[in-house]
C-alpha cells in the first residue's frame, strides 16, 4: 500500500484578501505637487491582476525614475502584497 502525496494545507475559503502575490496588470505614476518651495511627491498606482486589487506607492523622484526603466523592460512584474515587493520578470536556473 502506497502513501498519498503530502499535500500543503490551505485556508479555506480563498479570498482577495488571503492572495498575497498578485501579477501586474497596468501602471501609473502620478506627481502631487508640495507646498510653495518644497519638492512634490511621486506615486506609483500599481494595477494587479487586472483590477482584482490596486495598491498605491510613494515613491522619491530617483526610485520614480529606476522603477520606470524596470517597469518598461520587464514583460513579467508581480507584486508581493504582504510584504510591499515588486518582482521584476523571471530567469531560468543556469542562465
């Protein structure tokens, strides 16, 4: 007699909420501008499995900047939920 498998348990039911992973669908930045004589602020609107959830970030001119060039590049994003991580495309083992 053969054993099954060991499976990983799952909280039940799944909901938006308990998907912490999600890929992104769409982008936008937007600027707000500050007060008289002080710098505005960047933020980065992230669309996640398109429209399923949306988070927004804040974010300084410099990382505006990075996050655009990774962003435009990069055909596979995705975006950790619960610990506030971008994850740009994927690469094989070994290449």
């Amino acid at each position: 007699m053969t054993e099954a498998p060991a499976t990983t348990p799952v909280r039940q039911p799944v909901t938006d909420d308990s998907i912490k992973v999600r890929q992104l669908s769409h982008y936008q930045f937007s600027w707000v501008a500050g007060e008289p004589g002080q710098p505005g602020t960047f933020t980065l609107q992230l669309v996640l499995d398109q429209g399923a959830w949306e988070e927004v970030l804040t974010v300084d001119g410099e990382d505006a900047d990075v996050l655009e060039d990774l962003l435009r590049h990069s055909a596979d994003v995705h975006y950790d939920v619960a610990r506030r991580v971008l994850m740009f495309g994927t690469t094989p083992v070994g290449a």
